[in-house]
C-alpha cells in the first residue's frame, strides 16, 4: 500500500505540476516575440501529463492521480474500498505540494501575482474563462468526467492491447481540456482544483465545492453505467470488494 499511495502522489504531483504549470508559465507567455502555448498547448500538457504519468507509475498504482477517477472505479467494480480514503488524501496532498513548487517558480518572474493570475483555478460564472453560467459548468464537468470513466474503463479492459490504454486517456483528457477550458478552466479532478484554490483563496476556494460535487457525481454515473453495459461480461475483470 506504500508504494501505490506513493505512486498516486507523485502522478498526481506530476499532473498539476505539469498541467498547472504549462497554464500558468507557458500559456500566455509572451517576453516579446516568443508568445505563449494558448490554451490548445494547455490542454495537451494536462493530456501529456496523465499519458507520462500513467507509463511511469500505473502499474505500481493503477494511476489514478484523480479522487473522481478513484471513486469511478470502485463504482465500476475495479477498486477496492479500502484503498478510496487513502488514494484521494494523496492525491489531494500531491496537488498541493505541485502548486506549491509551481508557486515558487511564478513567483520568480517580476510583477507576479499569484492570487491576480487565477493561478490555474477553476471557476464558474464571474470566474469561468468565458463566463460560462454555474449550471453550465455543472453539466459540463460532470458530462465530461463520465466520459472519461468510459473511456478508461474501457481501454484498461482485458481484450485491449497491452500498453495502450496511457495513449487512450492521455488523448481524452486533452480532448476533454480543449472543450472545456473555455468554460471552467477544465477540472473533471477535485484534488487538480483543490492545489490551485488553496492558494489563490476567496472566490477559488467558494467556487471550489463545484470542482468535487460535479466530477465525483460524473465519475459514479460513468463508473455505473459502465457496469452496467459489462456486468455479465466474462472478459471483464472485477475487482471483489472486501
């Protein structure tokens, strides 16, 4: 059990840092000519994180590196009980020492303010990027969050290629980003929104209760349905609940 919740601290650590941190060094970065990466470079950083991650550290963990994805899973039948509590407290400390480490490196450049960057958090209304209404928001990220269940579920099936299934959720986390950066800033991951939130304070940290509820509510109806559609699948493998 150490070294899967290490395993999830370090993938969830690597995600934020990454994704985070390509939003808030690179995305509108623009010292004169040399520009920034926009919010298409944003989106496959988040994508490149989790494909990486996955590769390096999933078969020590499942890489999750995502409360929803953890809660998903169990509702799906592929993760224990025992391990939800533990996996999501890492994941959550694991977002929290990324954007402390992004925070230094920001905090390097002159003139930056963390709290005035948004620092990567994730907002609705007054704070979506497009000023997407609340319950817009809502229903994106928990439509978006049950698809990526489906898709993970269904590329870590029995019958899929061997060490492919990195390259299928890396891909659908981009996708999932270049649809909904413009409306919530992208979050379908309570602990990726809970880093950033905790440390830009007020409207992020208001704001926050929607970046758990939406993708966790997601996560279990993507995980259910799932289930649902394979249960009686003899290729598929469940995981017995203790």
């Amino acid at each position: 059990m150490a070294r899967k919740l290490l395993a999830e601290f370090f993938g969830t650590f690597w995600l934020v840092l990454g994704g985070c941190g390509a939003a808030v060094l690179a995305a509108g970065f623009m010292p004169e000519t040399n520009l920034g990466i926009g919010f298409i470079g944003v989106a496959f950083a988040f994508g490149l994180t989790v494909l990486t991650g996955i590769f390096a550290l999933g078969h020590i963990s499942g890489g999750h590196f995502n409360p929803a994805v953890t809660l998903g899973l169990f509702a799906a039948g592929r993760a224990q009980r025992k391990d939800v509590a533990p996996y999501i407290i890492v994941q959550v400390a694991g977002s929290i020492v990324a954007c402390g480490v992004l925070a230094i490196i920001a905090n390097g450049q002159p003139g930056f303010d963390l709290a005035e960057s948004g620092f990567a958090a994730n907002g609705f209304a007054d704070h979506s990027p497009g000023l997407y209404t609340a319950l817009a928001c809502f229903v994106a990220e928990f439509v978006l969050t049950a698809m990526f269940l489906l898709v993970i579920l269904g590329a870590t099936r029995g019958t899929m290629p061997v060490g492919f299934a990195p390259l299928a959720v890396g891909l659908c986390l981009t996708l999932i980003h270049l649809i909904a950066i413009p409306v919530t800033n992208t979050s379908v991951n309570p602990a990726r929104s809970t880093g950033p939130a905790l440390f830009v304070g007020g409207w992020a940290i208001e704001q926050l209760w929607m970046f758990w509820v939406a993708p966790i509510l997601g996560a279990l109806a993507g995980g259910a349905v799932w289930r649902y559609l394979f249960e009686e699948d003899p290729l598929v493998e469940q995981i017995a609940d203790p």
